[in-house]
C-alpha cells in the first residue's frame, strides 16, 4: 500500500506551539488564525526561502512567540511599520493580532515581489488587518509621512542602519522596536558614534535575543575634526 503523503505541518512540534502559547498566551481566535498563517508558510517554504530550515520544529517559539512579544512592550499600539518583512516576522502576526481592534493596520513593507506576494496572501487567509507595499526600505520611508505608533525590524540590518530608517516615523511619534540577536551591545556601540540615542534594551522571552527600544533618534553632528577633514 502506498504510504499517504506527508502532512505540511509533520515538521512542526506540537511541544514547540504550547511552549510558544506559554510565554505569550493569545486568544482562541488569534491562534486560530496564526495556525492558518503557519500552514500558508509551510505551504509556500517549499518553493520559497521564507525561514530557515534549520528553524522549522521550533517555528513558534523562534519566530512567532518571539513577534508576539512586541505586543506587550506597545499594548495601545495600533498602527505599526514592518521593515522587510520577509516571511512575515513580525509584521503579519502583528496583523494577525490587530484583527481584534478596530482602526489598526500594520504596514508591510517589502522590496522583494514573490515575498510580497506571499505576504499578501498570508493578510487574505488570515484576515490579518495589513497592507503590503511593494518598495525599497528608502523609499517607503522617504514617502511616508503618516503617524505610526510603532516601527519595527527583525534580522534585517545593523541597529546603525535602522536607526537611519526609523529616524523620520519616530520624529513623529513612533516608537522603534528591534529584534536583535546577542550582539545588539556592540551594535549599539557603533551606532552611537553617529546617534544620540537613549536605547532601553529588553531580553526577549524567548532566548533569542533583545528587544532594542527607542523613542528618540537625533543624528550626531559631526566633529569640528571631522568637518575640517572633510572641507
């Protein structure tokens, strides 16, 4: 008798899910729609790059749990900017949970066309309250002048770069929240040779890192050493 084909989600851990609801508990309906999200990613990670591999069995507590954190840093948080949002981390949970308030959006911005499109797809089944923009990080930023309340990143680029794309939305009101692995002290290191930044750093719940928060960035200005060798 031929053996049935495996099911999408065989590589998941069951374990993995409880340990990820553990430490950020959701209600049935935002799980409910999270479980619809992870089948979509499984589905499309066959023919798609969307996580690594290697991340699969503990695809909730690497990258779902580990987006849901930033709900509880930003509780009143209703309209948020994911910067290259990739698979969907932690942009399309954060829509995923934004379908339970009214008014809230959280806008998608991703310059590659098949992540994209993967993305938007991901919004449909969720019914996730999102928008995609097709864009490069620059020229979003550079065209966006609506208020935000929140903007974040997750493996994207180094806090210096970041805080270079956040420096507009925050000026505005909005807070910045990056996901950033153990190295965030030596990048925060680096960071302030160019930013007066007062960074409060929170661990993240589920051992993979820090939470960067910011809710000032100001661009040092240069040294009269500088400005002279650079005339």
């Amino acid at each position: 008798m031929a053996r049935a084909p495996a099911s999408k989600t065989s590589s998941l851990s069951p374990a993995d899910k409880a340990a990820a609801l553990a430490l950020t508990p959701v209600s049935p309906a935002l799980e409910a729609r999270l479980d619809r999200y992870v089948e979509l990613l499984l589905t499309w990670q066959a023919t798609t790059n969307l996580v690594a591999p290697s991340t699969l069995p503990q695809l909730w507590t690497r990258h779902i749990a580990d987006s849901l954190q930033l709900l509880t840093l930003a509780p009143a948080a209703r309209i948020w900017i994911d910067l290259g949002s990739g698979g969907g981390f932690p942009g399309v949970v954060l829509a995923c949970a934004m379908a339970e308030h009214d008014g809230a959006m959280v806008h998608l911005v991703e310059r590659n066309a098949k992540k994209a499109a993967f993305l938007r797809e991901a919004l449909r089944v969720t019914g996730g309250r999102g928008t995609v923009h097709l864009s490069d990080i620059v020229d979003y930023v550079d065209s966006n002048h609506d208020r935000a309340d929140c903007i974040t990143a997750r493996a994207l680029a180094s806090l210096n770069v970041l805080l270079g794309f956040a420096k507009s939305p925050v000026a505005l009101g909005a807070k910045a929240l990056f996901l950033k692995g153990q190295d965030v002290e030596s990048e925060l290191t680096e960071a302030t040779k160019y930013w007066n930044i007062k960074p409060i750093l929170h661990p993240s719940r589920t051992g993979q890192g820090w939470i960067a928060e910011f809710d000032g960035i100001e661009r040092r200005s240069a040294s009269p050493a500088t400005q002279r060798s650079c005339a």
